[in-house]
C-alpha cells in the first residue's frame, strides 16, 4: 500500500454512534468510533497497557472509548485519561497513549490517513467533481482475495472487455484497442477514454491520435489515487468503487450504483436496487480471473510484457510508484 495517503476506508453509516467497529485495513487491526461531537475516530485496536483488543470494549457517554479489561479510558486523540486502578485524580503517565489515524468524512465515506507522522494541515481528500446530490446511490459491499493494486488495475483494462464480459458489457466483439487516450486531470488523479471498435484489418490509432476527451460521447474512466475508481458512463449513470486494502491478499470493494433517471423516493430506491446486482455480477466475471494474478501485487517493473493498451495500467503504476518512493523518502 502506498503510505501517507487518504484511503476511503469505509462508510458513513457502518460507525454509528455509541458503537465501536474493528475491521483490518491496510494489513492492520484497527478501532472506530464516534466521540461525543460525532467525528469518526480511528486508532490501532490494540490497548496500550496490555494489548488487549479496543474494539471489544464500549463507547461511554462522554464519548470516551473504554478498555473492556481494565477500564482505561481513550480520549478522541489516543490519550489515555482515567486508569480506574489508580484512581479518578491521579496523573496519567504521557506514554499512555495510541496515535491515532486523521479521518475525514464526506459523501457517505470515512477516510483515514494512513501514515506516520501526518502533517499538521492536511487537505482533504479528492472526490469526483462531477458527483453531486442529484446522483442516487445505493452501495454493495463485496470481497475479493486479491492485492487492491490488482483489482484497480482491472477496472483500469480497457483490452479484456471482449472476453471477460462476452455475454455482458463486452458484447460485441470489439476487440480492436485505438488509443487508449489518458488525460490527467492533476498529478493524483487521470481519466481513460476508450476507443475498442471491431477488427477490421486497419490500423489501430495510437493514443497520441485520439481525440482527449471523447467527442461522441460523454464516457469515461475516472481513478483518484490511491483508491477511488469511477465508471462516467455518461451524465444520469454512474459506477464508483472503493478499492479498500484489508492486506496484501484481500480487497473489499465498495460498490456504489449512481443515476438520476429518476426523483421520485421510492422508484428512485427501487431502480438503485435494481442496478446494484448487474453491476456485482460484472465485477464476478472479473474476479475469478483476477484472483489467480502472479505474483499477488503489481510493481513498476515485474517482468510482465505489457502491450499499448496497458497504456491506463502503466500509468497507474507509473505515478503509484512515485508516491511510494516520495513516502520512502
């Protein structure tokens, strides 16, 4: 995983007040909760006095977190308050103490800073400038057991479509690639505009020769860095997905299913509902492949013999290894 970066970890209505949840993220356990203001907290789950899991314990009304062994008592910074044994007005030592994940919460995800040593101003994390609230979504949760970097990468190959998909998004045969096109919309952030058209016998334009963005039709593939995927399949219908890391051989995709084809509440609902199964049943199709890559991450440079329409693969990895590298530094 790449460090020092903000990670669409989970959703908004899985950390609910008064609750805690402990999930493994980035390859580490770890604690949410809400403190007494509502703002999601992130911390390892593991209890500094003896290493007993956090996210077995309570959430108390002053919205302090407590240690279900022996009661200690975490602030929304980590610090620890109250030892129970030692009593109400006795210092705590400054070592009583977890650093805490910086979190952020925005259209229905909760992202955290993974990293060490976070700077004090942190801007908030990219989102889709084209999503706003005239989009409807409904959200799947689905795992896969393979490296996130694998499973962008997928939904990043514009050349499998035909195969994979036959019976679904790939009729067609379109096997023919012409470009792809790749434009950056900022350093942490491209599109990928396809051109796939039945193999005629003619050339294939390169990706310098098609036209960025599309002059057809309003579709594209948008990724934001490090996790964030959208499927622009044009301005009523959406598909986002979060490419969550649990470690290095599991994902869990968070699969949002937007459109505004309709207003009204409940055909609204019912269409969101409707779409959410084709959509799972499309990533399926991928992930029994997907699921046998070797080795199990992706890298720059792995031996792998790339053709031009990896064009949006190489990129992704391109760019991901620079921040890694800057990360390192």
């Amino acid at each position: 995983m790449i460090p020092n970066q903000w990670y669409a970890i989970l959703e908004s209505n899985e950390v609910k007040r008064g609750k805690i949840i402990g999930v493994t993220r980035m390859g580490e356990k770890m604690v949410f909760w809400r403190d007494g203001a509502g703002k999601v907290i992130c911390m390892p789950d593991k209890c500094v006095h003896r290493g007993i899991a956090l996210s077995t314990g309570e959430v108390l009304a002053n919205g302090h977190l407590q240690c279900p062994f022996h009661g200690f008592e975490f602030d929304s910074s980590g610090r620890v308050v109250l030892i129970p044994a030692n009593g109400r007005s006795a210092p705590v030592p400054k070592a009583f103490c977890v650093q805490p994940y910086p979190t952020y919460e925005a259209h229905g995800f909760i992202w955290a800073w993974w990293g060490r040593n976070p700077p004090e101003s942190l801007e908030p994390p990219q989102w889709f400038a084209d999503i706003d609230e005239s989009l409807h979504y409904k959200t799947a949760r689905d795992p896969w057991n393979a490296h996130y970097s694998r499973v962008i990468e997928n939904q990043l190959d514009v050349s499998h479509v035909p195969f994979i998909h036959r019976n679904t998004i790939g009729r067609g045969n379109r096997t023919l690639v012409e470009g792809p096109g790749i434009e950056w919309a900022n350093p942490d952030a491209f599109n990928v505009y396809t051109y796939n058209k039945l193999d005629d016998g003619s050339r294939p334009r390169t990706p310098e020769e098609v036209p960025v963005p599309r002059p057809d039709r309003d579709f594209r593939l948008e990724f934001i860095y490090p996790n964030l995927w959208q499927n622009h399949i044009g301005d009523k219908m959406r598909v986002v997905i979060a490419f969550t890391p649990a470690d290095d051989h599991h994902t869990l995709l968070y699969v949002r299913a937007y459109h505004k084809i309709a207003s009204v509440p409940l055909v609204r609902d019912v269409l969101s509902y409707l779409l959410l199964p084709s959509d799972i049943y499309v990533a399926h199709q991928d992930r029994r492949v997907v699921i046998t890559h070797q080795p199990a991450a992706s890298a720059l440079r792995m031996g792998e013999q790339l053709i031009r329409s990896d064009r949006p693969i190489i990129e992704y990895r391109r760019r991901r290894q620079e921040l890694m590298d800057a990360a390192r530094a």
